[in-house]
C-alpha cells in the first residue's frame, strides 16, 4: 500500500514468430547412423563420418552444397530393401493386337528375358521358347500351362488373360535385374570375368580397367566407382582375386588366369529402396521433436508413396505444422530409353494429386567436390536450392545462377516439358546460356488448384504458420462490444496482430508478399462460434514466359516510331 508498483506488458515490441523456411528433414538409406533418430548437418559437418555411405548421405551433401550459408539439415536414417526389379513386358511381333500380359515376382538372377510364341494357339495349348540372354540363344520350346508361365529361374512369371489367344511369332521382352547387375566386359573376350557380389550400400557404376595383362599378382588394374569418369591408382591384381570395394558395400573377385591389357569390365548397382512404412516409421519421433519447412524422402518412390506422403502432410496441417514433402522418382531401367521413362512417368502421375508433394524426376551425372561424377536423381541438389531462397523465390530464376553440379543425360529437352507439364521438377537448358537450370517448382496438385507451384506453397505456409501464432494471443481475450465501431477492443487487437504478423513478410527484403486483407466480418456470433478471421494474401507473380516482339521501319519514314519526317 502507498508504493510505487511495477508491471510488465509483454508482446509489444512487435516480433512475430512462427516462420521455419529454410529447415528441412532428409530421410533414406545409409550404412551409419541410427535408424529414426536425427543427425543435425551443418556445411562442415564429417557426413561420411555420421551417416557412412548411401541414398542419404548423398543427398544430404547434396542440399548442404547448394543450401547456402546457414541451411538447416537433419538427416534421418531409415531401414531400406535391396535394389532390385523386373520391368514390364513389352509384346513385338504379329497384328499389334496383343493381350494384356503382365508379369509377377522378384528377381532371382540378371536376366534379358525373351519370350517368343512358336506355335499358335489359346494359353495352355500355344507353345513358347525363352531366351535369358536377350533372343541370342533359346531353350527347347515348352507349352504355356493355365495363364500363368514360370520363366525360368529368373523368378519372373508371365500373366496371361484368361482364354487369349497367341499368335505365332509375338515376342514378350524384359528385363530382371539384382541390386549387382550383370558385369559386363569390353575388351578380350578370353580375359576373366570377374565377380561382383555383396549387401550393395549405395548406388553406383563400378568400372574396371586392366592397365597391363597378366595373371593374378602379376598383372594391373584402375577402378573406378562413377563408370570410369575417375580412376583411383593402378594396383596389382591381388594374389587371391580379392579386391573390396568399401564405398559401395560390394567385393570384386578375379578369377584365375591371363588378363589382356586394355580390357575394362562395367557392373551397375543399384542403390537400397526404403519403402513408404519404414520411411514413416523413421520419421515419427524427429517429426515429433523438429518443426522444418518440409521432408525430403531420398531413394525411389512412385504413387503410392506420393499419395501416403499427401496424407501425412495433411495430418500435420491438422496438428497446424504446415509441412510438405518431396520425393524423387527412380532412374530409368535397362531396358528403358527416354520415351519410355517418360511414359512411365506420365502414366504414374495421372491418378495422383498430392498439392503438398513435389516429386523430382531430374536425375543426370552429378559432380561432388570430390570430382567424382555419380549418375543419380537431382532432388538433393533442387531441396537444397530451395532451402537457400526466400519463399516466394521461384528456384528457376536464372539470376541466381545455373545448377553446376548437373549434367542432363543425353536426348533429355525433347522430354522435359512434357514432364514439367505432368508436374514434376525438371531441369533444362537455355539457347545462348551455357549450363543446366531449373524449371518450374511444380507441385502435384490438380490443374486447378492454386498450389500448383512450389513457391505459392512455401509462401503460404509460412504466412499460416506466422498468422497462427500472432492469433494466438487473443485466445481468451475480451473481444468486446462487437456492435461497437471502436468497443470490440479484442478484435482489435487480434486483427492488429495478424497484420503485424504479415508485414513482415510485405516488409522482408525482398518482400515475400506484395500486399494482405485482414478482415473481420462484423455481426459474428463469438458466443457460439469464435471468430472467423478472413485473409487474402496478394503473392508476388513469376514471370514465366517471356514474348518479344520485333518489328523493323526505316528512319525517317512513315512508319518511324519516333515521328521524324
């Protein structure tokens, strides 16, 4: 009584929290580190040191080399499967009227899988012959039984429709692959073939070079993990043949006998897979703990898992964490060129939309610092690019600089607007500009949605992230005599809030919005129902084409611009 008496009124300096662009989760396959828990990396970071080798220290190094100065990285290792596939049967030969054979299994051996009808006739009484070598050599011909046709022992098996009828002469091509491919050689055909094998840990094109002939412990050789772009140091050929190859988890063994200098010997591996429940499975405590801007899910996915990611996205944007997520697709298969990956990509797309997943399908010769040149997918490098700009930044804008750590494949433009347009991330190249830029940030959202682009989403998101807590602060206010002009204090202060929230965002350099509407609706009933706060946020437009126009006139005549007579 009778004092002097101190107060603190707190929250009016005019800070305004809740923006997490910038931050990401990376989550795939690696040799180290602990399955669901999360590794914070930073630009300096010992990545092989935590992580060891595969699909996740990849990408990880990938985002962190184009992230920027300050990135946010928490990597997340997660159980994963062997590589490894069977691809669809593709039917040549006869009328082109062929029946809808499909084909089941996993993949026992390498095998280029040829099945030719020999003799006409309905499934079960038509008779086959197959080759495992790609039509070079033929086993005796063999009737089909029922609509099922076991392949061999390459653990593949053709589906027949009920009934169908096979002409003579339709041929049904594919391909089994191990995560070790086959090893092939290029060179003397009387040198060994060496043998490949192990638990693949990482993706990879295993080269090898005989330097000088010779048998084992006499002659030399140079291998290379990126398909012969860098040779480590000639070495002799061991005494027992054995040479692991710690970088990619496998071992190559020689065989005895006389190597010919010159001769090179090429394996693909194929990098581990996790699948969509062990990627969630990892991400549920690090999601619990960390708030990020979005998750990128490193390894091959297709739609199923971009529809599983959608709704996870969704049930974070329930728990009011607006998160996205990424994915990447998988590279194309043996048997595969450009129009058919293509295709395949399109056809994958057309039952999916996912406005909160963006999926890359850009993969090409990727260069480390290392200077070794690895072919694989691009979605490292494009998360990386966007975690290092502002939300509203497109990641194609060609003043920030080309992607100079990629190499498209060969043939890649005449396809990639197709892809652009289904809606993955691409990159492509410019007349008159040298090196590889990005497309369009494309979400998987419908044509008619406003998250098409990746840019219109990250801008959103923090805006409800921010505008969210700014809200907060008004949870059980007074609201005041809304039939008031001036007496609903609390909806004032609430609106106000808001607003201060925003423009920051307005206010940013450069700014992340051009302008926002914070409205109130007067006549609400509060009593019953809250209040309902309306926003229109006025985003800053990309320009995404460019038109020129040329015309050309005479000076000093009639139709001179300048009016000269």
């Amino acid at each position: 009584m009778g004092d002097v008496l101190e107060y603190l009124v707190d929250g009016t300096s005019g800070l305004a929290p809740g923006g997490v662009e910038g931050s990401a989760i990376v989550v795939g396959a690696c040799s180290g580190g602990q399955v669901g828990k999360g590794y914070l990396l930073g630009p300096s970071f010992d990545i092989d040191g935590l992580l060891g080798v595969g699909p996740l220290a990849e990408r990880a190094r990938d985002m962190l080399a184009t992230g920027g100065q300050s990135p946010t990285l928490i990597a997340v290792p997660c159980q994963a499967q062997a590589g490894g596939y069977i691809s669809d049967p593709v039917c040549t030969g006869g009328n082109g009227k062929y029946p809808d054979v499909g084909v089941s299994g996993v993949a026992q051996v390498n095998a280029d899988v040829v099945v030719e009808v020999e003799a006409a006739g309905a499934v079960g009484t038509a008779t086959v012959r197959i080759s495992t070598d790609g039509g070079k050599t033929f086993e005796d011909a063999a009737e089909t039984t029922a609509e099922q046709l076991v392949v061999g022992e390459t653990g593949a098996t053709l589906l027949f429709p009920e009934a169908a009828e096979l002409e003579s002469g339709w041929q049904w091509s594919f391909v089994t692959r191990l995560p070790v491919g086959p090893v092939e050689r290029v060179g003397d055909a009387k040198s060994p073939l060496p043998d490949v094998a192990g638990e693949v840990l990482a993706g990879g094109e295993l080269a090898i070079q005989i330097v000088r002939g010779g048998k084992l412990n006499e002659g030399t050789y140079q291998l290379s993990t990126d398909g012969g772009e860098n040779y480590g140091t000639v070495k002799t050929l061991p005494v027992d043949g054995i040479v692991p190859v710690s970088a990619l988890g496998v071992t190559v063994t020689f065989p005895q006998g006389d190597y010919a200098g010159g001769t090179t010997y090429r394996c693909r591996l194929l990098e581990p897979v996790p699948s969509i429940v062990d990627v969630m499975a990892a991400l549920e405590e690090p999601l619990a703990r960390y708030d990020v801007e979005f998750v990128l899910v490193a390894g091959a996915t297709d739609s199923v898992d971009w529809s599983a990611m959608q709704a996870k996205a969704e049930e974070l944007w329930n728990l009011h964490r607006p998160t996205y997520f990424k994915a990447e697709t998988r590279l194309p298969r043996d048997d595969e060129d450009l129009n058919d990956f293509t295709s395949w990509l399109v056809e994958e797309k057309q039952d999916v939309a996912a406005r909160f997943v963006t999926v890359c399908a850009q993969y090409g010769g990727i260069t480390d610092s290392s200077g070794t040149v690895k072919t694989r997918n691009a979605s490292g490098l494009q998360a990386g690019r966007v975690m290092s700009l502002p939300v509203q930044r497109a990641t194609g804008r060609v003043r920030d600089g080309n992607v100079s750590q990629l190499a498209l494949p060969d043939g890649w433009m005449a396809v990639q607007s197709t892809l652009e347009e289904a809606g993955y991330l691409t990159a492509k190249k410019y007349a008159g500009l040298d090196g590889v830029y990005w497309g369009d940030s494309r979400t998987l959202a419908d044509a008619t949605s406003d998250y098409r682009y990746e840019e219109v989403l990250r801008t959103v998101f923090k805006a409800v992230r921010k505008g969210r807590i700014a809200g907060l602060k008004s949870m059980y206010d007074e609201a005041g005599d809304p039939l008031l002009v001036n007496g609903a204090a609390g909806l004032a202060y609430l609106k106000a809030n808001i607003e201060n929230a925003l423009d920051g965002m307005v206010g940013a350099l450069p700014p992340e919005l051009a302008a926002y509407v914070v409205t109130i609706p007067s006549g609400q009933d509060i009593v019953n129902n809250g209040v309902a706060v309306e926003i229109t946020l006025i985003g800053i437009p990309i320009i995404r084409q460019i038109k020129l126009y040329f015309s050309y006139a005479y000076a000093g005549g009639t139709f001179d611009p300048r009016g000269l007579k």
